[in-house]
C-alpha cells in the first residue's frame, strides 16, 4: 500500500527516528525530577504531601472549576464521580459504544448498566441526537428522577467522553439531560487542555474526570482528577475517595464506605512539573496536526479535524481511511515497519460483559469502528 509506505517515512522523517516509534510517549522537560526528588529528601511520598495540594489547585486552575480532587487513577475518578451524581446499583447510565473499556467499567463498578448510544460522526463523542431519540423513546420524568419506561429503571447519569482529546457537542448534551433531569458526567480523560466555546472540557457537567496515565498528554506516573464547580460535590469527593473519614485529632471515625483512591504525593509531584509544560505540549501537538493534515491532504486520506467551535489537545491523532480493507493494509504495514498504529476501541457491546447492553443503531460507531487508526501522536 503506497499510502503506508509514504507515512512511514513521512513519520520517520518527522521524527528523525529509525528506530520503533510509538503512539505516544510521556516528555519529561522541566521540573519533574526535582519535584520528585523534593518528595524523596521530605519523606511525603505517600498520601499527604504538599504536591497533591499543588496539583489540585493548578487543576482547578487549569480548567476553571471551584475545586479539583486527586485521585489514583481516571477509572477510580470517574467511578466516584458516579457516585456522588447519584448513580446507585441497578440504575442505567447512558453513554457511548465507542469508547475505551474504562468508561463502561466504571459505571459497572457501581452495580449499574451502561446503556451504549451512538455517536456524532464530527466528534467521535456521544450524540446529542441519539441521546435525544433515545429519551424521547424510553424516558419518563418522575418525581425522584428519571426512568427508562420499558426496563423499569432509573437514568441515573449521562457520562460522554471526549474522545482523543476532541470536545463533544457539550453545550447540545446539557439542556437536554437538564430537560431529562438526568446529571451529566464528563469523561474528560484524554483531553486535557481541550476547550469547547472557550470552556475547558470536564467544566461543564456536574462533575469531570481526567486521566494522567502514561499515555495521556501529560502523566503522573498513573493518577486521575475529579473536577467540579460544585464545592460540596467537591468536598464529599475529597472525602469518598480518603476513607471517608470524619477529621478527628487522634479518633478514626468513617461513617460511610469510602474508597482508598489517593494519589501518592510521588506521584503530584511529577504531574506538577509535567503542568507547567501543558501548553506548550498542546502548542506542539497542534503544530504537529497541521503538519499531519497537509501531508495526508496530499496523499488523499483524511486526517481527522477538531470539531467547530473547539480547541483541541490532539491528544491522540488519528486518521480516516476509506474501508475496512484499507485499515488493516495500513495497520500491518505501519506496525511491521515499526511505527505504532492501532485501530479505534472494538464498540463495547461487542465485548462479551457488556454484549447483553441497550444500543441504539450505532450508524456512525460502526462506520468509525472500521476506518479511524491512531497514529504517532508524541511531540518531538
Ligand atoms: C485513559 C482513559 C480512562 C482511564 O484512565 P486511567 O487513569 O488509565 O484509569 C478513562 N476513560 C478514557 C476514555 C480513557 O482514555
């Protein structure tokens, strides 16, 4: 496949590697390590230390909300996050089909069911439409909330991702889950640094999640943050995910089951020094977009855009071929030739804990599910 052959090199050549390059490796250019080794010459490595304190505020900061909580990962996150919006076991949540498992899992975690709605073609993220078909289908607003007519359930909670850092259509999802009476909870995990009319994502519902994995932009090692413009939301995820523990001098009282979901201060310290370079990393990945696109422009693929009215981490690249057939030509050349590629999530309903789950259509998860491939998305 010539397409293939040209993005190998066209991806060596940007790199000015010859060795294996992969979707996305972590940069370490400023003051992580001498945050790191302040926490080592301190002793608070652990979960108390100054550093969390710092990165919950420069979170705040970061994406405008009243208070921001660290914990130990972005599942952990979101799955607290759907707590405290209400979600209680055997309630329904609604999201989306195409997303990474963690999504879906989280809402299991708390003994509820996904419900797996289709998404925007632009966005790749949940759509409003679908999610307003489906309500106007299956929903029935009572007094304590709202309730799937047909299964008998509660909607407890809408949770769309944001899907490789693109912003979904937020300001359509909002009025109709405040119509429905159903909160809203970002999956906010990839797009760190991505804003929608200004907005940053995850400011928007009642609660957001981010992730600092790895592979995420920028990475604490593993670690996540709940985000929310509601201080006593804010304040209850701080204490859910610490034990639940009422402050005492010396007595350990916990008066509901919490969750040890702390982020080691370890861990704040390499994401403090990784913040401070966020926009310049998001700067970088932007260049590199622009690049990518004039490149596949002339080869005749497309290269996948930031949606109208947003700003765009470009967390993760990717690209839109035209068939089934092309994906799995340019995904063997690619990886045989050492430059990572990977195909968009399997839909989640095609993996086997969730084959039983409500979907709708899907038209557009599956018309994605078979073209969109990841590429070289790091900074260089
Ligand atoms: C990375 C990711 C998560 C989970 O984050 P972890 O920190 O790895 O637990 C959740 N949702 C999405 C969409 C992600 O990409």
């Amino acid at each position: 496949m010539k397409e293939a052959e040209d993005t190998v090199s066209f991806i060596r050549d940007y790199y000015q590697r010859s060795n294996f390059i992969p979707l996305h490796e972590p940069k370490f250019l400023g003051n992580e390590k001498k945050y790191v080794c302040n926490t080592i010459d301190s002793t608070f490595v652990s979960s108390v230390g100054a550093y969390v304190d710092k990165f919950e505020d420069m979170m705040a900061s970061i994406t405008a909300v009243k208070k921001a909580v660290a914990v130990v990962n972005g599942t952990a996150g979101i799955q607290v996050a759907l707590r405290l919006a209400g979600v209680k076991e055997g309630d329904e949540v609604i999201t989306q089909a195409l997303t990474f498992v963690a999504t879906a899992n989280a809402i299991k975690y708390n003994g509820a069911e996904p419900v797996f709605l289709d998404v925007d073609y632009e966005t790749m993220g949940l759509s409003h439409i679908a999610l307003k078909h489906f309500l106007e289908e299956y929903g029935e607003i009572r007094d304590d909330g709202c309730f799937n007519k047909i299964s008998g359930k509660k909607i407890s909670a809408c949770l769309p991702m944001h899907t490789f850092g693109f912003p979904v259509k937020i300001d359509k999802i909002i009025p109709i889950c405040e119509e429905w009476n159903i909160p809203v909870v970002e999956d906010a995990a990839e797009s760190l640094g991505s804003s929608y009319k200004g907005k940053h994502t995850g400011a928007f519902g009642k609660l957001g999640v981010f992730s600092f994995n790895g592979n995420k932009i920028v990475t604490s090692g593993g670690g996540g943050a709940i985000v929310t413009n509601d201080e006593l939301v804010g304040k209850k995820a701080k204490y859910l995910t610490t034990t639940a523990k009422i402050s005492h001098p010396y007595e350990y009282i916990h008066d509901e089951l919490g969750y040890n979901f702390r982020m080691p201060n370890l861990n704040a310290a390499l994401v403090c020094g990784q913040l401070e370079s966020l926009s310049e990393f998001v700067d970088k990945k932007r260049k590199l977009a622009n690049k990518y696109d004039q490149f596949f422009d002339g080869l005749g693929i497309k290269f996948r855009k930031e949606p109208e009215h947003s700003r765009s981490n470009y967390w993760l690249m990717c690209v839109e071929l035209q068939n089934k057939r092309d994906r799995e030509e340019f995904l063997k050349y690619t990886n045989q030739n050492g430059v990572m590629t990977r195909p968009i999530w399997k839909l989640m309903y095609k993996l086997d804990m969730y084959k039983d789950c409500f979907r709708d259509n899907q038209k557009n998860a599956e018309f994605l599910e078979d073209r969109i491939v990841n590429i070289p998305s790091s900074i260089r």
